[in-house]
DNA sequence: CGACGCTTTGACACAACTCAACAACCGTGG
DNA sequence: CCACGGTTGTTGAGTTGTGTCAAAGCGTCG
C-alpha cells in the first residue's frame, strides 16, 4: 500500500479512479513539486499564448474563460482544488481559453513536456489523467447543454448542484452548505445571463426556500428540490458512474 | 515515407499532426477494421449506457446530443468523416451523450481496451488521438461560448464557418459552397434555439446576401463579412495553430 | 469619511419563443 | 404516373424571458 500521508490532493482524486503505486505516485508528487503561489484576479494563461504551461491548482478557486471581440466574457469552468487546467493547451500547440485566480490561490505550473513523459513512463498514471480530462469535458457538455436548453432557472440551480457535488467530493461542502467566493456577475459569465438577471433569478431561489447565497456562502435549503428543479445527473462526476 | 493509399481518413488527419511510422499505421488501420454500415436516423450509443465502444466516422454525418426530462435536445456536435466519437464515454465508465447517424453512414466500432493497447504501445500515436479530442474538446466550447454569449444570427454564422472550415480540410467544402444535410430541426438543436427561429435568422443571412442554405447545400456569398459578424477565428480547427 | 465594488430593485425594450396556419418537398404505394 | 401522408420549411401575430438603463443601498477598505 502507497503513502497516502503526502498524497496530493489531486493523487488522491486519481486514486478513486485507479489505485496508483509508489511510482506512479512519485512521479505524480514530482510533477507537482513546483510551488506558485497568485494573488487574486492575476491572469496565468491569456488566449491565443504559446508555449504554455499547464497548472495543478492546489487552493483556491480560478476560472476558465473566453472573451469576445465586443468585450463580452463567457466563463467557461470554475477549477477548484485538485483539478487541473490547461492540459488541453498543451496538445494544441496555442491555448484556446484564459485562465485567471479568482481568489489568492496555491499551483503547480508543469511543463507540457513533463506530463507527455509521465503519460507515456506510466501508462496507468496517463490513463487516470485522461480519466480526469474526460470528467472535465464531460463538465463543459453539461454546461453547454444547460446554457442551450434550460431555463435561467433550471441552470444556476443545476451549476450549483455540480459546484456542491464537486466541493464535497474534496471535503469542502456539506449537504447544506458550502464556501463560494463567486460574484454575482461572475455567475453571469458562466450561465450566459447578465448580472441584473442572476440576481433576480437569486431571489427567486430564496423565495422559494430552495437555496440562499449571502456572503460567499451558499446555503442550500432543499436539496432534493433543487436537483429536481436542475435536472442533475451527477453521474459524470464521480468514478463510479 | 510510409505508404498513403491505403491510410485512412483518420490517419490522413493525425498526419497533419505529427508524421506516423508505418507500424503506427498498421496499428491505426487494424483498429479501423471492423466496418459497420448505419441508416440514417439510427442510434448508435446511448446516454447512460455502460459496456459502449467508440465509433469511428468513415463517411457520412452524425450528431452527439443529450435529451433533457422536458424532452428537449442539445446537440453538441456534428461528427463527419474522419472524427471519433465516444473516446470520452470509454473513460468515464458511462456514456455521457447519445451518438445518432444523421445520413446513412459507415463507422468502426471500436473497443474501448483496444485503443488503450494501441495508445500505450504507440505513445505518439496516442498524442496524435489525444490532439483530435483535444480539437472536439476545444469546439464544443466554442460552442459553448456561441451559445451563451453570441446573439443568434452571430451564433449560426459561426456554426457555418467552423463547418465550412472543417469539411475543408478533408476537402468536402469550397471556398463558396458544401454540402449539409442538417434540417432546420437539428440546426435549432444545435444552436440552443427554436426551428422557427433558426428559419427566421437563415432568411436574414440570404437577404444580407451573406449565405443561402438550399436543398442540403449551403452557398457562401460573403466570407468576409461572414467571418466578421460570426467573430470567427478557426485556429482551434487545424494543426498548425 | 469618502470611494469603490457588489448587490438590489424598478421600468422599459427587445430578442427569441409559442401557437397557428399553410406551402413545398419527398418517398411510397396504388 | 399520380395521389397521398408525413416531414420540412415559411410566415404572421402575440407572448414572455431576459437584457438594458438608471438609481439607490450596503460593506469594506484605505
């Protein structure tokens, strides 16, 4: 049995997936020796940049985004603790997406090179990263499946349940509550309404004692509720499914 | 310089990626062995469904989408020849979108076990498939960003330019014209709008004489100015970024 | 204390949806 | 070959969800 007392919480989040050895670890503890510390709102990857990095976010919340022509911004994932960003950059030879710290946040910067080696050293390691890419792109379907087809409504309560099942699966939310340093016109970015508009949709959550968010916190009042409100299928989202 | 009469449209595409040794050929030609013809409207893969393959598409269309309670549909894209589908699904133990021929088509089944062989014996086989899904990973969110911050007319002019550059590169589109046997129905799926809408925004395209869709055809009158209202910038699309 | 960022609310505008009807097309079978 | 039914496309009138503009409340931080 591996060490599990310095595992990375992103080892640790592999490891649900398949069980790594010792040097799988190592090689996985390694590639995340590289310490980076950002303040909030700093930008680590800008659209359109060449030779990149790709970045394990340790702590703290960061977003994914796209801007467009007229200004508008369209946030495309909010990575937490544990995930990883910017590996599909790496593929392609110029990142398709900015990525910026939300909060003061702790990541590994790694070179693209550096995890090609690691995939290819440990065929097992590569598969569980791909496990947890495959996760995130099953993220970004339901995302746009929700900006496509549902309701204001339907969809922040939907991006909440997701947010919630997220955090909780790294120990950082519980069934009626849960940290979130998010803006309400950050929230309008992601779910593709204005700000105005997620505020009301809000106080429609309040009103209807489903959920209440008041100073970075989301209490959520009635789960079962909700997720049928959203339509949420979690299933994507463990390894489990 | 290894043999190209016999590659396969998948292999003419990873090769615009990185060059393939023959062996990697043989490896990529063996996986595309099974041949399997499909009528059009035929269901291939199941959301949900567990125990799936990917698939993939020789020649013809399809569409990956998801159903909603409601019974609506999001489409989150077009597969034509050349790309694969359901390597996602085959991580993730579950498949997280259904998988339809659009057209009467031709796929290869493919397991899942067996493109995991083929990615550990040849690695740079498997980054030139990791380089596809990193290309379907990037349009679906620029889909993403379409849906929720585009305006619709913008939206289907983008739609229409990543196809049009898209069948360009495996040579089924001119500079003015390629085929398009999607109906005004899937379009709308696709697009996040209604078929009556969609209808009404293909009338304003032909009256700005900026594209005509026609009896499965789609003529460009004005790329220009296509490109421009659409905000549409293909490097995601090719290889050389 | 003032300034700034974020939230809240109201009145109004507009893009996209709904409902309803009809026209064009297509494959099928008589 | 034509008649037919079903699918797809087209158009109009009216509705609604979401955006826009404007203004005020509230917290926090310097």
């Amino acid at each position: 049995m591996p060490s599990t007392r310095f595992d990375s919480i992103l080892a640790k989040k592999l490891n649900t997936f398949v069980t790594l050895s010792s040097a799988e670890l190592k090689c996985l503890e390694e590639m995340q020796s590289n310490v980076m510390k950002v303040k909030r709102g700093r930008q680590l990857t800008q659209e359109g940049q060449t030779g990149h990095k790709a970045f394990v976010l340790q702590a703290g919340w960061a977003c994914s985004y796209k801007l467009l022509p007229d200004g508008a911004r369209q946030i495309i994932s909010f990575p937490i603790a544990g995930d990883i960003v910017g590996l599909r950059s790496v593929l392609l030879r110029t990142a398709d997406h900015s990525f910026s710290a939300v909060t003061d946040a702790v990541v590994n910067p790694v070179e693209g090179t550096h995890v090609m080696r690691c995939v290819t050293e440990f065929p097992r390691l590569g598969a569980a990263l791909l496990w947890a890419a495959s996760r995130d792109e099953a993220m970004v379907v339901e995302h746009l499946v929700g900006i496509g087809r549902r309701s204001a409504l339907e969809r922040t309560a939907h991006f909440f349940m997701e947010l919630a099942e997220r955090l909780s699966l790294i120990g950082e939310a519980t069934e009626t509550e849960f940290k979130c340093p998010l803006s309400q016109f950050m929230l309008a970015d992601a779910l593709g309404l204005t700000a105005i508009h997620i505020n009301r949709v809000l106080r429609q959550l309040r009103e209807r004692r489903l959920l209440t968010v008041r100073k970075g916190t989301v209490a959520i009042h009635d789960l079962a509720a909700l997720r049928k409100l959203a339509g949420f299928q979690g299933g994507y989202l463990n390894s489990r499914g």
